[in-house]
C-alpha cells in the first residue's frame, strides 16, 4: 500500500493494485471564501497550494467521497474529473448530489462492498459532539469513513470527518485496522467547539489501537482547522504517544507492507 497526503483530507491511496482519490479538494489556493460562523473565516481556502500537478491526481481507477462539503468534493473536483469516473459515496443522497453533477458511474458503500477483491466497508462517524450536532446538526449532516481491506495488503480505516466517539471505537474494534487515517486538524464552529478531531482525540484513538500505525490528515489547508502539525507533534511527544503517529506534510508518501 502506498498512502500520499495530498492536501487537506485529499488523499491518493494505491492498495491492491488499484489507484483511489479520496475526498479531492483541487482548487488553487485561496479560491473560496472562508467558512461563516468558524475561526480566521477572513482567510480563503484552500489556505495553501496543491503539492503535485492536478493531472497526476485524475489518474486513478476510483474516487471515494466520505461526504459532500465542499472541502471534501469541491467544485473543481466536478469539474475536472471525468465523467465516467467510478465514484462511491457513502449514501443515495450523496450519490445524488454528486450525480447531479454529470457523473454517470456512482456506486454507494454498503456493509461491504467489493472492488475487483478489495473489500470497501463504510463505517459511521460524526461531525461534532453531541452538543454541536444537537445545535447545527442538519448542517454538519451525515459524514462517513471507509474500510479497506485486502489479503495482499494491511487494512486501512480512513475515519473521515468524526470526532472521537463510539462510532470509532466501534470500527476500531471490530475491523482491528493496522493503519488509520484520522482527520485531526481540530476544524472549529465558534463557540461550538471541534467537528474533526484534536489532539486529545488523537491520543485517545492512539491508545485504543495500540497495533495501529495513525496519519494525521486534514491539517493546515482549511481556515477553520486551528490544529497545526508542529502543535500536535508537540503534544504527542509530551504524552510519549509519537512512535506509532505519522504527520505528514502536503505531498509526503508512505510505503506499508502487510
């Protein structure tokens, strides 16, 4: 498995022969403006460039949307990628939307489902705490995470936009990932708090799967995330927690073996 972060929770996944775009946010920096209602939301996203050319990141076999917020499937992203591109959402809804944009190939993420033998399993997430989703839940909507898992290759939980909660727990246990994605740039709705995870989430994932390798993804490309890589790195090496948490920077690959 060969793991690519590309930019904020846009990742190239390269698993069992089979090339996946997750999550593409591809607009030049600084094209929308910044999210109302959420910190430095003067500033335009994305905050910072793509690390490669865009053509390198149309050149896959699938493309997996967690859900449909613009900083996860983006305008540019409808543009740009083909139309006949496979595409899995994680509901009909979804598929919807994003049907809705011409795309004619758009299969929706079950229990499991099967991709030429890699096994594509979603699992639930949510976007804030009880109290945020109990205040502004109808606009954080339902958000997903994916599952893949192969005999070839060691399984990978992407967790998608959640905070650390029972959803997590629960896919951690019983899928006994070995490595996972987390997005941990701590994105906040003021006055709400976080809807991806912080630091403290971070650890506690960390401790509850204590065979799995993390990559902290989502960080440093989005107004309203205000987690930076050199704080989280910080607070790892405080709590003795960095030896199995990969941060990496825009562009920066990983080579798994199972």
């Amino acid at each position: 498995m060969k793991f690519t972060q590309i930019r904020n929770a846009t990742l190239l996944i390269e698993f069992a022969g089979k090339k996946l775009l997750v999550d593409p946010m591809l607009a030049d920096k600084g094209t929308y403006p910044g999210f109302e209602g959420t910190p430095n939301s003067h500033l335009n996203n994305p905050l910072v460039d793509l690390p490669c050319p865009i053509e390198a990141l149309l050149d896959v076999d699938a493309v997996i949307v967690t859900h449909t917020h613009p900083d996860h499937w983006d305008e540019v992203a409808k543009q740009v990628i083909p139309k006949d591109m496979l595409i899995f959402a994680q509901h009909q809804a979804d598929a919807d939307v994003i049907g809705q944009s011409g795309f004619s190939d758009i299969r929706v993420l079950a229990n499991r489902t099967d991709y030429d033998g890699i096994s594509l399993s979603i699992t639930n997430g949510q976007h804030g705490s009880d109290e945020v989703m109990a205040v502004i839940g109808e606009r954080m909507g339902e958000v997903s995470g994916v599952v893949l898992a192969h005999p070839d290759e060691p399984t990978l939980y992407i967790a998608g936009d959640t905070v650390w909660n029972p959803f997590v727990q629960s896919s951690i246990e019983q899928f006994q990932p070995e490595i996972i994605v987390l997005n941990s740039g701590d994105a906040q709705v003021t006055g709400l708090g976080p809807i991806i995870m912080n630091k403290e989430d971070v650890l506690t994932v960390y401790e509850a799967a204590p065979n799995a390798t993390i990559i902290a993804s989502h960080m440093e490309a989005v107004n309203h995330a205000v987690l930076t890589r050199e704080a989280l790195r910080q607070y790892l090496a405080d709590n003795q927690a960095m030896d199995r948490v990969l941060i990496p920077e825009d562009g920066e690959c990983y080579l798994f073996a199972h």
